[in-house]
C-alpha cells in the first residue's frame, strides 16, 4: 500500500495541498486536526517523521478538507 504525501513537507502543507484555501487552518480545520488525534505542534513535523498510521489520517484528513462531494475509501 502507497501513501501518498510528499516526504520533503511539512504536515500542514499536505494537509492544505487540496484544499480551497491553501495558505492557512481555519478553526473548523484544526478542530478535525485534533479529532484525529494530533496536536498542533504536529502540523509543522515533516512527513518523514509520522509513522505509517500517522500518515494514513494525514491522507484522511487532506480528503476531508478537499471538500468532495463523495469520499470513497
């Protein structure tokens, strides 16, 4: 299985690559963040630091903010 986030970015950037504002967390976002278990000191860690679980609810967490109308998993 391939996880795809860029091994050179930080959290946040992957997070936000698809999102409608790509620059900045709104509220709504970080509270999604923090539900899936992270603290916001991890938005800044590089994606080489996570482990595999880690990676899968950042990837989780990118589909959910690119506000699709259907989520398939």
């Amino acid at each position: 299985m391939t996880i795809s986030v860029l091994p050179s970015i930080s959290v946040k950037k992957a997070i936000l690559q698809y999102s409608h504002n790509s620059r900045i967390l709104n509220k709504n976002q970080k509270e999604i963040f923090r539900a899936f278990g992270f603290k916001d000191k991890d938005l800044n860690k590089n994606a080489t630091k996570l482990s595999g679980g880690e990676l899968k609810r950042v990837c989780l967490i990118r589909a959910i903010f690119s506000q699709r109308p259907i989520l398939i998993l």
